[in-house]
C-alpha cells in the first residue's frame, strides 16, 4: 500500500509545473485509458493542440475542462437549504 502512495506522489511531482502534457501522460494523470482520451478529442470534449500527428494539452485548458465536470458534493445543495431554512 505505501508503495502506490509513494508512486503517486512521485508521479504529482513530476508533473507539477508542466505546461503540456502528451496524450499518455494525461491518461495516467486522469487514471483513463489512451483510448478515452483519443475519444474524447474526437467528441470535441478536451481541448488540445495538434503538432503534426502529436496532441499536446495545456495545463490551463485541463484546469478549466476538469472544472466545467465537477459535480457539487451530495451535501452542498442540502447544506445550502438547511441553511435558509433555520435562518427563516
């Protein structure tokens, strides 16, 4: 178990910084196959840069992608009328 921590950690740390990330490297960072990454390219649902026959993605343009997909926590909504009603 500590072995997959420290391999984890050792894969954040590489790739902290990086400006671009190749289609591989970004499958293993999202845990997804090279596959699903090819797919969702072709989808038009993850933005990328073409250089010949290469796909590069921007950290930047992950950022946003990754935002736009997040679902709120099962208690956010709840929380938010929890709220409003003890405050009424």
């Amino acid at each position: 178990m500590k072995d997959s921590v420290h391999g984890l950690q050792s894969t954040q740390n590489t790739n902290q910084g990086r400006e671009f990330y190749t289609v591989g490297q970004l499958a293993e960072l999202l845990q997804l196959t090279q596959m699903t990454i090819y797919r969702m390219i072709h989808r038009g649902e993850l933005p990328c840069y073409v250089i010949g026959r290469n796909k590069r993605f921007r950290s930047s343009d992950l950022e946003a992608f990754l935002a736009s997909r997040r679902l709120p926590a099962a208690g956010e909504k709840k929380g938010r009328q929890v709220r409003q009603t003890i405050a009424s």
